[in-house]
C-alpha cells in the first residue's frame, strides 16, 4: 500500500493508494498548521480504506522547496511511519510533482514568497536543470518565452501558466511508486528562517 504526503506548501495533501488500487485523498488548504493536522488525516483515509498504518509498503513524501517547518513535518512524521510499519520512504520534490501534475514537461515555478521563486526545467518527467531560488524579475523575464510554464507562480509572475496551481496527490502517488526508495533528506534552495538563539551572556 502507497502514502504520499506534501506538508511543504500551503496545502495538507496525502493520497493512499491500497494493493487492489482503491485511491483515497485529501488536499486542503490549510496555510500553517500541518503537524496537527497530519495524523488525524491519515486516520480518516485509513478508516475511508478500510486499511491500516502497518499495511504501508512505501511513503513518498516532499522534501522540498518549500515551508522550513513544513519540509520538517513531513519528513518527520513519513520517517515515523516507516519506523513503525517497515515501509520504504521515497523523497519528492514538489518542484517535479508539479512537473508530473502538468504532463512532465515544461518550466516549474513555485512561488517562495519574499519575491522569490523556486524554478526548474523537465522534459519528459526527467529534471533537465538544477533547481533554482530566483527573483519575481528574474522568473518573469526567463520564463516569458518558454513553451509551457507549471506551477502556482503565475499570479505573481503575471504570466499564464498551464495545469493546476496545487500538487494534486494523484501525481504524489504515481512518483511514489515509480522512484527509487532513499532516505529522506530536506532540499533547502533558501536558508531556514528558524536561527540558533543567541547567548543571553558573553
């Protein structure tokens, strides 16, 4: 049985996919508040399924770009499951589950706020590029001529973009079974806001 979880977007998306390929999602909009939501989500799906948590052969989960806090709750809660149940964990990217979500091919901009954009090119569902932290002025300027634009960066960019403006967890699912399983590591193209507390005393 597949899980995929995004927790590095504004969205709370997971997707459960059972051995007899019987789908159930949620994707809701949330903003913050990730890490108490997750659990009681996946009990519903899991009671929708009528499976439980140790039945999970594989996690898929986003590592990022993405909310610092969120790539966190994601990662640790898909590490958790998999501690407990023995399932393998897949890193994602959403930058390439946008990719996906759009047909495989095309220019992915994410918004990261800040005036800033994360950025990568795919053709075919293969990454073609490194990905890329940019400026709104950067973005808009590179991704004027290209052919297909992906992603949820187009309001702020003021440019039309093709495909939906959320991951949906169909496309969290299909890379979740079809990646290599590896260990989870977070993919910060920007420094965390969260810094070390400076001493009080010298």
């Amino acid at each position: 049985m597949l899980l995929a979880i995004d927790t590095c977007l504004s969205r709370l998306t997971l997707g459960l996919k059972t051995d007899t390929g019987e789908m159930v999602s949620v994707s809701e909009e949330i903003g913050v508040g990730h890490a108490e939501r997750i659990a009681p989500a996946l009990a519903g799906l899991l009671r929708e399924a009528g499976a439980e948590a140790s039945q999970l052969s594989r996690i898929g989960v986003t590592v990022g770009p993405g909310s610092f806090m969120g790539q966190r709750v994601g990662i640790a809660f898909a590490k958790g499951l998999a501690m407990a149940s023995g399932a393998e964990t897949v890193p994602l990217t959403t930058l390439e589950a946008f990719a996906e979500a759009g047909g495989g091919t095309g220019a992915v901009a994410i918004d990261a706020r800040r005036g800033q954009v994360y950025c990568q090119l795919f053709r075919r569902g293969e990454a073609i590029a490194d990905p890329q932290l940019v400026s709104y002025d950067e973005a808009a300027a590179s991704l004027a001529g290209a052919a297909r634009r992906l992603g949820n960066a187009g309001p702020a960019l003021g440019l039309a973009f093709e495909g939906p403006d959320f991951i949906p967890p169909e496309a969290l699912l299909f890379l979740t079974g079809k990646k290599t399983p590896a260990p989870l590591r977070t993919l910060y193209l920007r420094a965390p806001d969260a810094k070390p507390a400076r001493a009080l005393l010298p």
